[in-house]
C-alpha cells in the first residue's frame, strides 16, 4: 500500500502544500531556525516543541515596539527612513526599554541631548534690568 488511495486523506495525501511553522504561529520571525539554533547552541540537553515558538514571539514583539517608538522619532525629525540615531532616542525615551537596552551601545546612536540645569543661564526678569526705587550706587555708603 502506497497510502495514495482514493481515500479522505490522512497522513498519505502528498497534495498538501507544507506550512511553515511560523505561519502556524502566526509570526513573522522564522521559528523554525530559532529553534535550529537553540538546539545547535547545546543551551539545553531536551528542547520542547514550544520554545521557539515562545523566543520568536517575544523577539518579535520586542522588535515590532522598537521599530514603531523609532519610527515616532524618524517622523518628528522629518524624516522617512529610521537611522541608528532615532533608534537610540526611541530606547533612551523609554522606561521599559531603556532598563532593558541600558549598557548597549548602538553605533553612530549619540546620546539624548542633555544640558544640567546648573549651567543654564540665570533667569532674569525685566524689571531686574532698571536700578531698583532707593537703591542706587551712591546710596550704598
């Protein structure tokens, strides 16, 4: 018995196109060499038919969120293509993220612009600007 009968299918049906198992997660993340890589990298010794369906997910979603907040920061800049720069500013700018992405380095990122209050100039009023009523320089003998 071949198994190519006329019958309802079963295992034997060889007309099936074959379905990633990413697209049975509904991911866009190959799940299958996130799990070729699991199991090269000896991470453990038994490896369930879950895991990297889980990994591809929350890679997924990780990804997805840092481009969306970088995409927000390429268009307040006015500009269409995300460079390294506004994927710095979209981490930095994030609690979440920024605690998870902290002692990374993203090359030619730059730093959030930043100036201590210290060396900000002085507020001065405008009043300040005329000699105060009863104060002036021969006065103060």
């Amino acid at each position: 018995m071949t198994g190519k009968g006329k019958g309802k299918g079963g295992r034997g049906s060889g007309d099936k196109k074959s379905v990633s198992s990413s697209a049975k997660a509904g991911l866009q993340f190959p799940v299958g060499r996130i799990g070729r890589y699991l199991r090269k990298g000896k991470f453990a010794s038994r490896m369930g038919a879950g895991a990297p369906v889980y990994l591809a997910a929350v890679l997924e979603y990780l990804c997805a969120e840092i481009l969306e907040l970088a995409g927000n920061a390429a268009r307040d800049n006015k500009k269409t293509r995300i460079i390294p720069r506004h994927i710095t500013l979209a981490v930095k700018n994030d609690e979440e993220l920024n605690r998870l992405l902290g002692n990374v380095t993203i090359a030619s990122g730059g730093v959030l612009p930043n100036i201590h209050a210290v060396l900000l100039p002085k507020k001065t009023s405008s009043s300040s600007a005329a000699p105060k009523k009863g104060l002036s320089p021969s006065q103060d003998y």
